[in-house]
C-alpha cells in the first residue's frame, strides 16, 4: 500500500463533487489530450481519478502518473467546462510539485524547470545574459550550420525544429527602451503599471513598446518598476510553487512603491497569475492586504480598453481572426472584450476562428518537453485558421505569437500573427 500525500490531499474537490464527476464526463470533449489519445486516463476526469489514487494512499507516484500529468497542457479549458466548478489546474499543479521532488520527472523537464527556469528565468540579469548570447547565435552562420548538420543527419531533425520554434531574441530589451515612468500624450485620465515580464522583456522587446505607447496615447501614465521580476507563472505551473511565491513577494515590493489603478497586462499566462497572488498570500498575516489590492488591479489590456478606457478606434480594411490564450479565456474568463474592441474598428473582416478557444500546443514550455503532442495540438489550430481566410490571427499572450507563427511558416502559409496591442498601437 502506497502513503498518503498530504499535499494532494489538501486540493482535492469535496466528495460530493468527485462522486458527480464520476458520472459527469463533460470536460470531455474540450481536452486537447483527450481528443488525442481517447484514453480516459489523459482526460480530466482521469487525471483527477489518479490523483485521487496517489493522494489516498491507493496507488503509489509511477512513472503512469508523472507522464499524464506532465502530457496535460494545464490549458483549464476543462474548469471552463465543468459544471461543478472543480479547479483542475490547482490540482495538476500540486500533481507536478510531487513530481518535481520524486526521481519520475524525466531528464529533459527536470534540466529546464530545475536550471532554465530557476537560474535563468528567475533572475533577470541571467536571463539577460543568456539571451545575449542567443541573440548572437541567432544572428550569426550557426543556425544554418545546424540546418546542414540536419539535412546530412548528423544531428537530429527536432533540434533545428526546436531551434525554428524559439522566438527571436530583441536586440534591445524591454527595460532598456521602457522608462520607469511615461507620461501620457496629452490630458493625463489614469495611472497604470505594467510588467514587461521575463521572456517578454527580452523576445518581445516590441510588444512590450507597443504596449506602453498604446497607453500613453491614451491618456495613461505608466510605471514600469526596474526591479520587477517574472512573475512567477512558468514556476508554478511546472511544479515550483517556492520560487513562483518568491518571485510574487519581489514584485509586490515593486510594484507597491507607486500609487496607479490598474496594472494592465499583455500577456495571458502573467495576467492570469498576477490575479492569483491574493490567493497565494491570503494565509500570509503581511502580505495578504497587499497582494488583494495587487491583484484586484490587475485587467488584461483587452479588458482596461473594453471596460475602463474605451478606444476610438479609426477605419481598417483588413481581414482579421482572433485566437483565445487559454489563460486569457480559461483563467481570466475574458471572452467577449478582445472581439469588442476588434469589432468596432469600422471597415474590418472580422471571421470567428472555428475552436478559437482551444490550446495552440504552445502551454508555457509544453511544446518545447512535449514537441510531438504538442506538434499535434499545432495542427489542428493551423486547419482551423486556414479556414478563415483571414489575412491577420490577432492573439493575447507571447507563446502563442510564437507556436503559430512556427506552424504557418512550417505550413507555408502567408498569414500574419499579432498581438492585439501591436494591433491596435497600429491605429493610433
Ligand atoms: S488542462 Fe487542458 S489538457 Fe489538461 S486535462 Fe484540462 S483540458 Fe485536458
Ligand atoms: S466536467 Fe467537472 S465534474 Fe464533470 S468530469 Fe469534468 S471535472 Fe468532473
């Protein structure tokens, strides 16, 4: 007989709801790794039954359960679904931190969450170094040496692969184009705070321009700490929930050092954890006021331009779709306001993606550990957008920009992808 865990233990729904979600079964048919596999063990409903197992002590941590817990994409489109409420991703993520501490977490995950993530993501000056110097790889004969490494097969295909998936490093970084504070242009009408992330800050330097320009064309003074830090989403998401609480603790000292009403997000997976961090320190007796009104400031940039500051938005003949971040649309429930705001622009093609709401396979560092599924996953996606015959896939949140411009390009298709913010900064 396995031990009871504790840790699993303290997430699992109350047993009135596990014994509905025996017979429940709705979560079904928006699993991306259901629809893949049709084994009830990589639905949601069996991943909740394994940890269930593992958590009374039923059956014992296996290699089974590290592997279903690791093919799940934590893109919540299950907790979308259900009816009953159950917060899977809390439960998946405690399933990874068990992971992470046994010996069933294979090599590969273990060397990105263990080292990438911890001493590179983590600490920004690292980052900053190591992109450096992949922005120089990137920039000089080694990426087509690698190419011609492949095509005489002496390297294996899925590292040029890999090497095509990575964004493009900026050649400046976001904190060094960002000031700490910007002004708005013209009448001030609000302050705002923004977090120009980790991989943001150094991949999507642009975005991250776009952004900040965008609110203060619209009347927003801005502040951008130096002293952020990532905030903690990949961390916890692959079982590391002591740096992500780490990481949370240096940005609300951050961002506290200024007075603003919102802090407005461009990136689905950092919104969506930022909105978390007063449930993170509620327990915590000289955070928990703090990390409530952190988090009850966060709004994703389509929500601030919906609901706080509306847009006045000029013609644009263009034929556009819109792809939904799971943890814009799953975590955050924000559906309606990014095709708001794309609607209103007068002159606009406008076609709803077919699925729109389902993961592009990118899921943090999921397409990297899980290239094959998550190469599946992509495919999928690429039909649907092709179907439009749109010209432009609008999305919020930086992995996804990066997942399908890899799977248009690979399928040689000429479509743009954009963030809303470069979008709608377009406008203006
Ligand atoms: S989070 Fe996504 S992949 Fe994982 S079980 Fe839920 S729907 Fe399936
Ligand atoms: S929809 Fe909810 S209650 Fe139903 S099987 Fe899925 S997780 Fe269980």
């Amino acid at each position: 007989m396995a031990k009871i865990n504790d840790n699993l233990l303290g997430v699992l729904p109350d047993d009135d709801i596990l014994s509905q979600c025996i017979h429940c079964g709705m979560c079904l048919a928006v699993c991306p790794t259901y629809e893949l596999t049709k084994l009830e063990r990589s639905s949601p409903r069996g991943r909740i039954k394994l940890i269930k197992s593992v958590a009374e002590g039923v059956m014992p941590l296996s290699n089974i359960f590290a592997d279903e817990m690791i093919f799940c994409l934590d893109c919540q489109a299950c907790e979308t679904a259900c009816p009953a409420g159950v917060k899977y991703g809390v439960m998946v993520e405690a399933a990874r931190a068990e992971i992470d501490n046994s010996s069933y977490n294979p090599f590969f995950a273990r060397l990105i969450k263990k080292i990438i993530l911890k001493y590179f993501v983590a600490i920004p000056q690292n980052l900053k170094i190591a992109s450096r110097l992949l922005y120089y790889y990137q920039q000089s004969f080694l990426p087509l040496f690698l190419k011609k490494l492949v095509n005489l097969k002496i390297l294996s295909g899925k590292l040029a692969e890999l090497d095509s998936l990575s964004p493009k490093v900026s050649k400046k970084f976001s904190d060094s184009v960002i000031n700490e504070i910007t002004e708005p242009v013209g009448e001030k009408k609000i302050d705002t705070a923004f977090l120009y992330g980790c991989l943001m800050n150094v991949m999507f330097a642009d975005i991250n321009k776009d952004t900040v320009d965008l609110l203060s064309k619209n009347g927003c003074k801005v502040f951008t700490p130096k002293d952020q830090v990532c905030c903690g989403s990949l961390h916890a998401h692959n079982g590391d929930p002591e740096t992500a609480k780490k990481l949370a603790k240096k940005n609300l000292r951050a961002f506290g050092k200024h007075n603003y009403e919102y802090l407005v997000s461009n990136s689905a997976g950092c919104g969506a954890f930022m909105k978390e961090y007063k449930h993170i320190f509620k327990d915590d007796e000289e955070l928990k006021d703090i990390a409530e009104s952190f988090s009850d400031r966060v709004k994703d940039l389509s929500e601030f331009f919906s609901d706080i500051i509306p847009l006045k938005l000029t013609n644009k003949n263009e034929k556009v779709t819109y792809h939904d971040a799971c943890h814009l649309v799953h975590s955050q429930k924000v559906f309606s306001q990014p095709r708001k705001i794309i609607n209103s622009i007068l002159g606009i093609g406008y076609t709803e993606l077919n699925e729109a709401t389902w993961c592009c396979g990118s899921a943090g560092i999921y397409n990297v550990t899980r290239f094959d599924d998550s190469m599946k996953i992509l495919d999928r996606k690429i039909k649907n957008i092709k179907e439009t015959g749109a010209d432009k896939v609008i999305t919020s949140n930086p992995g996804c920009i990066a997942q399908l411009e890899y799977g248009l390009r690979k399928n040689n298709l000429h479509v743009k992808v954009e963030h809303l913010a470069s979008f709608l900064n377009g406008l203006f």
